[in-house]
C-alpha cells in the first residue's frame, strides 16, 4: 500500500486557501506547476462527479467541501480490487493559519512499482511545488 502525505501551514484562512484550490484544474488555476510537466484539469468546473485528467491517468471529483476538504478517486468504471487509489487536500485550523495537508493511498501491485520507479519521485515534487503556490498565493491575498 502506498500512503504519501504533504502538508504545509500556511498563513491564511481557510477560506483563502480554498479560493485557491477552488480553481485547480480550471483555465486559471494559480497553483498547479505548468513546468511538471502532468497536466490537471477538470474541465467541468469543481462539483462531485467531475472528471479529473490528470496525465494519463482519470479521476472524478469525490468530495467538495468548501473550506475544508476537495477529494478525487477513479471513475467506476476504472476500480478494481487490484488499483484503487484516492487522493484529497482536507483544510484544518493551526494556529494564526491554516494546515493544508495532501494525501493520497493507493493499492495495487503495478501502481506500486510505477510509484517506486519513478512517480513516487514526481508526484513529490510536484505537490511540494503546489504547496509553495499556495503559500505564495495566500500572502498575495
């Protein structure tokens, strides 16, 4: 099982991180790196039931909580016992700001070793660098 978690406190409300993250994957999403090089798009707007393109891979919005939680997992028609993978940012009160924390667990022997050899390494680096956008975004608030 694979169970990767980033997070960060930053120095806003948790209203104004989500207005950050309320644009993740729209057409002017502050927070995404352009340079990973894996895109991230929910081309229908953020609602429950959305598809998400990310890279190869396809997700549908889960979860939609303002404030407080956004969340992702695969179609129905792409689960299966042997690759079930969810991922989400949840928002909570820390101090004067706000924890912003990412986490994303999956199963499944062949998401394991593609983890292992070389998206592990990526999907790090990327959410550090989304972490950084939302830091900087909220000080610009």
């Amino acid at each position: 099982m694979i169970h990767n978690v980033h997070e960060r406190v930053v120095a806003g409300t948790a209203d104004e991180v989500w207005a950050l993250l309320a644009r993740l994957g729209s057409d002017d999403d502050p927070v995404w790196p352009k340079a990973g090089g894996i895109t991230f798009r929910i081309p229908e707007g953020l609602r429950p039931g959305a598809p998400v393109l990310h890279g190869p891979m396809r997700y549908t919005v889960d979860e939609v909580e303002p404030g407080r939680r956004l969340s992702f997992h695969p179609p129905a028609s792409r689960r299966s016992p042997l690759h079930r993978a969810t991922h989400g940012f949840d928002l909570t009160p820390a101090g004067d700001g706000t924890r912003v924390r990412h986490t994303f667990t999956a199963r499944g022997l062949r998401l394991h070793l593609m983890w292992a050899l070389f998206l592990g390494r990526k999907h790090d680096t990327t959410l550090e660098a989304l972490l950084d956008a939302v830091e900087r975004g909220v000080a610009t608030v």
